[in-house]
C-alpha cells in the first residue's frame, strides 16, 4: 500500500549531499571537456588557471543558494526560490523547461553515452547503443522508485571518482617513466576570446551542482547542511579537475589535448595500451550512470514541487512517504526521457534540444541569483542560518559571469537560442490549462 505525505522528511546527511553533487557534476563529460578548454586556453598555465577558475565561480554560486536553501528549504529547490521571489508564473516556466527538454534530455543523451560505450565492450549490433540507452533509463528509474538508498548512489561516486583515478594513474605511469609529452606544444599567451571560450568548457564541465538545492527539505542539518555540503563537493571536484587536466597534459601535451577528439581514450592507450580501451569504457559507463542517476533523483523533485500546485496534476505532485521520494514524478520523467531515446534512435537530431535551451538554462540560474537579492529586501524578516559572505558582491558576481555564459550560449547556437523561447512559450500556453493561476 502507497502512503502519501505532503512534504519530504528530513533524512539525508550532508555527505549525501555531496554525493548527488559530486554525481550531478561529474559526468562523462570530464573525458572529453579537457581537450575543449586547452584548444582554447593556449597554454598549461592558462589550462590550469582556468580550471580553478571554474571551481572558484562554482563555489561563490554555491554559497549564494546555500543562503536561499537554509532560509527557504524546499523540494523544489531553483522552483521554490524563484517562485518566491518572480512569482509562480516565472517558477512554473522553470518547471517546465527542465520536464520538457533540460532534465530528460540530459537523461536520453547520457543514456546514448552508455550505449555507445557499451556497445563496445559487448556489440550488441548496429541498434545496440539504442538498447542499452533504454535499458538504462528503465534500469535506473526503477532504483531510484526504491527508498532512498544512500549506499547504492554512494557505490557509483566511488566507482566514477576510481575512473578518474585511474586516468590520473596513467599520466603518473607516463612521467615516472620519463616518456615525453606526445605534442608538447609551444607556450604562448591567449587573447581574451580563447580564454573567455575556454572558460564557457570550464563552466560546462561544473554545471549541475544548482540541482542540489532540491535536497535541502530533506538534509538532517537544516542550517549548514547544504553550504557544507556544497562547499566540499565542488572543492573535491575542483581538486579532481585539476588532476585529470595534469594527467592529460602530461601524456599528451597542450597540441596533442587539443587536437584529441577522445582525450581520455588516448591518454590510457599510450600509457596501458590499446586494450586499456575496454576499462575506459566502462570508467565512462560509470560516470554516465552517476549522472543520470542524480539527474533523477534531482530533477523529479522540481516536477513534483510545481505540480502539487496544479489541480490537473496532483498526482504528480504527491510525495511517497514509504518510497521517500516523489515516486509519480519519477515515473512521468522516466517516460518522458524513454520518449525522447526513441525520437534520438529514429533521429539523433534530438541532442539539438538540449543545446538549445542551453541559453534558457542560463536565464534561469541569473534569476536565481538575482533572487537572492530580492528575498533579502523582500522578506528581511526571514531566518537565514546562513548568509552568504560579501554580500552583495558575491550576488552580483555570479549574476554577472551567469550573464557572460549567456550570451556566450546564445553567440554559440545563434538562431537555435529562439527554440528556447518557443519552448516557454508553450510552458505559458498549457499553464491556464492545468489549472494554474497567475501569480
């Protein structure tokens, strides 16, 4: 028998936290990100530089929505904040694009990322990818409708954090031998576009940890657990970063990152051999499956949070106190994302969907610092356990490199950036439809 609560309960530690961040950050895009960044950065100490960068901007973001989950906690997370301080019109449109496009296509996408691999390990044929891709979305929705399990998504960190490691070994292997760099490349200093590019990859590389918030209605230690657990995560994976460009540098040097469209492929074939390929499969198979797995577990909650205030879909919106999880919002996101490895099986054109609501995803994470500010003058009397430092340099700060990122999106699709758009506007044609009223 399903019993419903109307709320989460507080169960989680901070240590899971930092597990759901570490996943939601870390995918199989650190294989490939590297090669992006040096082609753009120009030198190993620009590489570097921005690397740190990129973890430095993560973490003063990190520290403005542990302000706004300490002082409004909730299982919406980004819905909960925006909804507060834009409106529920604004909030719902928030909803939406993650529902339609952002959350579930990254799901589809990753789980394509497993099927190729996979495929490779044991060839399943030509429609292979497409079945390991189903399987997986299937395979992984399933185990997060169980109770929630901190020592199974625990397993999978670990798992990905070794693949890392295993990475970082062969460049240790390849300096201890005293093996040159493959293309060293000659040093030079980038202009301001290189680096402003490489930084967008960087960026890129550390998205996902905004996601995290939606777990602040459910963490033991309602006043610091979230910033400690932000704030350690994206340490740690400032620090794992750090390791994997070194390790790539070392092996194949700036020319030869930057030219490698499968970095990490290389780098263990120079330093194990070509049948290492195998056990870079499967470290890339682990990382795909962390992310997606927390992308399920996260972005379920905003769906449940935004449609237990619409009539039309309170079923979605109803929290499994037994299962503790919104089990019917994981169902409708599962078969959403099934939908969508079918569309990209018959049609891999469905990828486009995701970067183009790149630029979308942006608007919404400067609206989400913007919130902070506004929450401040809006409701100073609120309780905040914890306030974000500097303030508001820290606020404005994030707002303003979100805004770079922008319209770095935009200059990057072009004309795709007006898909967006369409897709938000559907968002606010169906809303009168589901029962929504304007706020």
């Amino acid at each position: 028998m399903t019993h419903a609560s109307s709320s989460p309960v507080r169960n989680l530690t901070t240590r899971y936290v930092v597990v759901v961040t570490i996943a939601m950050v870390v995918g199989a895009g650190i294989f490939k990100s590297p090669a992006l960044v040096a082609a753009n950065a120009g030198s190993e100490a620009a590489v570097y530089l921005l690397w740190i960068a990129g973890g430095l901007i993560s973490l003063m973001g990190a520290l403005c929505y542990s302000e706004l989950a300490a002082a409004f906690p909730h299982a919406g997370g980004d819905y909960h904040f925006l909804e507060r301080a834009w409106g529920r019109r604004f909030a719902f449109l928030f909803a939406w694009a993650r529902l339609a496009v952002i959350n579930t296509g990254a799901i589809a996408l990753l789980g394509f990322v497993i099927g190729d691999y996979m495929n490779r390990v044991i060839d399943l044929g030509p429609h292979g990818p497409a079945i390991y891709a189903f399987a997986s979305v299937i395979g992984l929705t399933a185990l997060k409708l169980r109770p929630a399990g901190e020592a199974s998504d625990s397993g999978l960190v670990i798992i990905l954090i070794i693949g890392l490691l295993v990475l970082v070994a062969a460049g240790a292997k390849i300096a201890f031998q005293g093996t040159p760099p493959l293309a060293p490349g000659a040093p030079y200093v980038p202009g301001l576009g290189g680096i402003g590019y490489g930084l967008v990859f960087v960026l890129l590389a550390f998205g996902g940890w905004t996601e995290s918030a939606t777990l602040s209605a459910e963490v033991k230690d309602a006043q610091r657990g979230m910033v400690r657990g932000l704030v350690i995560a994206i340490t740690l994976i400032t620090g794992l970063y750090l390791l994997t460009a070194w390790a790539m540098l070392r092996g194949l040097g700036l020319d030869g990152l930057a030219g490698a469209p499968a970095p990490a492929a290389d780098l263990m074939a120079i330093a194990f051999g070509e049948k290492a390929g195998v056990i870079l499969a499967l470290a890339v198979v682990a990382a795909a499956a962390t992310s997606v797995n927390a992308t399920i577990l996260v972005g379920a909650r905003t769906t449940y949070a935004a449609a237990a205030r619409l009539p039309a879909l309170k079923w979605i919106g109803r929290w499994d106190e037994k299962a503790r999880s919104p089990r019917n919002a994981i169902l409708a996101q599962g078969i959403i994302s099934l939908l969508l490895v079918g569309f990209g099986a018959a049609y891999r054109g469905f990828e486009t969907l995701v970067d183009y609501t790149a630029p979308v995803y942006w608007v919404f994470l400067i609206a989400s610092g913007a919130a902070l500010i506004r929450l401040r003058m809006k409701e100073p009397a609120a309780e905040r356990p914890f306030r974000v430092p500097l303030y508001p340099l820290l606020p404005l700060l994030f707002i303003l490199t979100s805004s770079a990122m922008l319209i770095s999106a935009v200059l990057y699709v072009q004309g795709g950036a007006f898909f967006g758009l369409g897709v938000l506007l559907v968002g606010l044609a169906i809303l009168p439809l589901l029962g929504g009223r304007r706020g």
